[in-house]
C-alpha cells in the first residue's frame, strides 16, 4: 500500500514512493544513490511542520528524520537521544571567542529535537558520564517549539526574537549532508555557509549541523497582561476598531506605554507580544537575561509542563468534538482566548535559564493550527539613528484592524492568536531578515483547522497586502517576505501572486547568489547544480530553477 505524507497542519498531503527511516549515514547515502538510479527525488521531514511545499512529492522518496509515531502520536512523545542513531546526538567540538567571549561550537544531529537538546544544557555532569550541557552552554535564541528537529528548523531558516538576534543559518559553522552522489560532504567556508546553512534542503539530506553556542545564561522574565491597547500601544492618530474598550485611559497613560513598548523593543534580550482575538488584554513576554544561576528554577516546572501538555491535547481533541464545531468562529476564537489568558503568567517574576526561556510554553505539537507570517523590515526613524518601532504598533493595530473588520461579517478568521517578534536583520542569503539593517517586525497569525479555508485564505491576503504595502521615510516600498515554512503560497503580493512576487522582486538579487553559491559546493563536491534537482520539487524547482 502506497504511504500517505501529511503535513501537522494538514495543508499538504500527497503519496510518496517510499517513506524510509534511516538510523546511519551509511543508510542514507543508499537511500540517495538508490533514488538516483531510479530518476527520483529526494525530500527530508522532522515533525512537519512547515505549512508550505517544501516536502516530497507523489511518487518521489520522503525520509522521515523521526520515526512516524513520535511525529504522528498526540499526545507527542518526547524520546531521548537514541546513541545508537548517527544522525542524532550534540557534543562540544571546539571553541572560539567573538567580541572577548568564548563560545561553544556545537555538532547536532539532524534529527536531534529541540526537547532533547534542551535536556542536554540543564544536565549535569555526573563522574564518568557521556559529555552533557552540565549547565554551561545555551542557544541565544530560538523558536518557541521543542518538538522540532534542528534539521527542520535550520533548512528554512527560522528565528527566535530579540533586536540583537539574527537567524538560527546565522549561527552555524559548519553543516554536513549526503550529497547527490550518495557521499557526505561537509561546508565550513563562511562566504558558502551564507547560502548552504538555509537552503531547504537542495544540497542534500542533512547529517548534521555545527553550530555557536553562548555561555549559559539566566532570564529574569517579567510577563505581564495589559488592556490590549497598553500592551502594544496604538500609533497617534490611528483609528482604533470601535470594538476595543479604551474607556478610562489617560493621555499619560499612553504615552507611558508608547515609552515602555519602544524600550521593550530595543533593549530587551527577547521582546514578544500576544493577543487573543476578542479579549480586552494583551500579554507582553519581553525580558533580560540578567538573573543569577542561584534564583534559578526549573520553568515550566516538571509539572506545570505536564500540565501545558495535556492543555494542549484537550484543545485539539475538543477542536474535533462536535459541541465545539457547534459553536459559531468567534465564539471559538473566544473560548480559546478565555483559556489562553487564563493560562499566562502575569505580575510574576521569574529567573530560569535561557534555554528554558525560549521554550516558555510547552505540548505546541499537541494542538495542530494555521499560521502565516510575514517579516517586516524596519525603516530608519527620523532622526537616522535608530529603528521606526513605530511600524511595528501600526503592523500590530491594522491586524487587530482586519480581525474586527471580519468580525462585521459575521466571520471569524483568525482563531487562535496574534504574535509579534521583534528580531535583527540576518546574513543567511534567503533568510526574509536578510538585509534589514534596522531590524525587523516578525508578525503572524494563527487560526485553528476547523476555520473555513475560504475564510482564512480571504483573511490572509487581506493581512497581507495591507502588510506589504508599508514604506519607509522616503516612500520606498519595504521589502516585506514571508516565513519560508509558514502558510504563504495563496497569498499576494502588490496585487500578484506570491511565487512570481518572490523570485522577481523580494529575492531578486538573492537567488543568482543562492545559485552561485551551491554551484560552488557542487563544483567541490564533484557534480553540478543541475544535479541538484535530486533534492528539488515543484516549489523549489519554480522558485529558484533547480
């Protein structure tokens, strides 16, 4: 029986020649020289993630990082390092010191999750234990999820938050792949890693990824909620839906939050936002890593994260229960905005490692959702010196804009939440941060899989179109991108499609480099760029002509 590929969002489905699990190098450099002989294409997955086409395709062979149960199970295991599979595993291959503080160059499996190198940082060194994390080194950054491989994260190229952070591609030193002659290959050379780090794949079923890690660090997080329009204030003069309470709100008042949001924006270490649709507060998650390893505390705590797991299964199993399909959309979106703020931590603080910090929230496997973002570039204020975070409150305030706008409809497309980002630019040559030297708005939206896919596609373009339409100081329009591994392929983009929209004017200047470079590691490696369609599909094979 032909084997059925879903993506966790479930925007993708299609049926693959062979779904093969390999454990050893030695395995896939069969797999790839197999599927060569054969005229067939070769795709990596982790847990699925990505809501756009960058998987297998019908008929082509899938290789799946992880064993199908772990990703299709929810509730969502969370397997230890298996030593005896050679594409997972983290250890410590050298050092090197930037700016007067050493780091850590780190070797990670592909297929090693996010939970498990988490576990590692916070393991402690035991007499004549393997070489563990003993507290020493953290990723700066990184995505929410812990149920995501590093392979899966790194190929398109995603990000955490924080002015100063660039992309995850940004950190790697080294990656190692099977190449389109079933041999491994690695790339080391900076001016190749540009494009090599983040480039979906096309070079190779991935083995491995080395990377810099910082020094342990302590989070003193502070999460607060606030009336939605003292969490992230709205710009002057903007016209706030009629539907959002700003009864009682001072002058004062707001010029207070417009100081504490550009503050948070520019000098927080991690700065994010959140708001459910229709609830009268937001939820601010900024913060500095200025504790001390002394205050520290396991966060979430071992049960708290249980807890948020299970939460998590609830909401997806009660999101397929006929009472809830009952309910109209906004009354959706309203419970489980209800449940959502009841949940978030506010008027506390608390210090806890770094890598804890990052995966705040626990059990995201465990509720499948739609979620489509866009980066922002940020302009150049008016003084010439600093960011114009002030793009960031109208991004903010023209979403919360749309969802009210449907709301008038009788329509409820966004279901879940709003989240907002704010990030550096990125060296990585196809990162949508690449280039923004003033820093960059990573905004998104997120709806459960039961909203209408009419209603959400409407929504989106909508959102986007009003997104990419910003300029800067000088009427310039922005080079506003989408997350590669986001739900963006039924979007537009100043008034057509995105894929024509992205290879001819967002990344214009950056495919012949994506092209050039990969043409130089196949030069390397002893094959050509045209080889390189082994590892392409339709997307990819429009997108870039590989």
């Amino acid at each position: 029986m032909t084997p059925t590929f879903r993506n966790w969002g479930r925007t993708v489905e299609n049926e693959p020649a062979q779904i093969l699990v390999p454990t050893t190098k030695k395995e896939l450099c069969e797999i790839v020289k197999a599927a060569a002989a054969k005229g067939q294409t070769v795709r990596a997955s982790g847990y699925r993630h990505s809501w756009s086409e960058i998987f297998s395709a019908n008929g082509q062979v899938l290789v799946s990082m992880l064993d199908p149960s772990v990703v299709e199970t929810i509730p969502a295991p969370e397997p230890e390092i298996d030593p005896d599979n050679e594409l997972q595993g983290i250890k410590i291959v050298g050092k090197v010191t930037e700016e007067g503080v050493e780091k850590a160059l780190c070797r990670i499996g592909a297929a090693t999750t996010n939970e498990q190198f988490r576990r590692w940082c916070l393991k402690t060194k035991e007499a004549g234990s393997e070489e563990v994390g003993n507290w020493e080194w953290t990723v700066p950054f990184n995505v929410i999820m812990v149920e995501i491989t590093w392979g899966g994260s790194n190929a398109p190229i995603c990000h955490g938050a924080g002015s100063e952070h660039e992309t995850l591609s940004d950190l790697v030193t080294e990656v190692e792949f099977v190449n389109a002659k079933g041999e491994l290959q690695k790339v080391t050379d900076p001016n190749l890693l540009r494009s090599a780090a983040g480039c979906f794949g096309l070079l190779g079923v991935v083995t491995a990824i080395t990377l810099k890690l910082d020094p342990m660090s302590y989070a003193r997080l502070r999460p607060e909620s606030r009336r939605i329009a003292l969490t992230v204030p709205p710009p002057v003069n903007f016209k706030v839906p009629s539907q959002v309470n700003m009864g009682g709100i001072t002058t004062k008042e707001m010029e207070e939050a417009r100081t504490r949001f550009k503050e948070q924006c520019a000098h927080s270490y991690y700065a994010e936002w959140f708001w459910f649709p229709y609830q009268d507060e937001g939820w601010a998650n900024c913060w500095n890593n200025d504790g001390a390893k002394a205050e520290a505390v396991d966060y979430p705590s071992p049960g708290d994260t249980i807890l948020e797991e299970i939460e998590e299964a609830l909401v997806g199993f009660m999101e397929e229960s006929s009472p809830f399909k009952a309910l109209s959309g906004q009354e959706q979106a309203e419970a489980f905005g209800d449940l959502a703020m009841g949940n978030m931590p506010s008027g506390t603080e608390i210090v806890t490692p770094v890598i804890d910090a990052l995966h705040f929230r626990r059990g995201i496997q465990n509720f499948r959702c739609l979620d489509m973002e866009l980066s922002i570039p940020l302009p150049v204020d008016g003084s010439g010196l600093a960011p114009e975070w002030g793009l960031c409150q109208r991004a903010w305030w023209d979403a919360i804009k749309c969802v009210y706008e449907e709301e008038e409809k009788e329509k409820a497309p966004m279901r879940v939440a709003l989240e907002m980002r704010v990030m550096g630019g990125s060296k990585a040559t196809m990162a949508p941060q690449a280039g923004n030297r003033w820093g960059t708005c990573a905004i998104e939206v997120l709806t459960s899989l039961d909203t209408p896919p009419s209603e959400w596609e409407a929504f989106t373009r909508k959102l986007a179109a009003r997104w990419s339409s910003y300029t800067d100081n000088h009427g310039n329009a922005l080079n506003v991108r989408p997350h590669w591994a986001k739900d963006w392929q039924h979007l537009e983009f100043r008034g057509g499609p995105a894929v024509p929209y992205l290879r001819s004017v967002a990344y214009a200047k950056s495919i012949p480099q994506l092209r050039a470079d990969l043409e130089a590691v196949a030069k390397a490696g002893g094959y050509t760029l045209a080889d390189l369609k082994l590892f392409s599909n339709p997307l990819l094979k429009e997108l870039f002509g590989i």
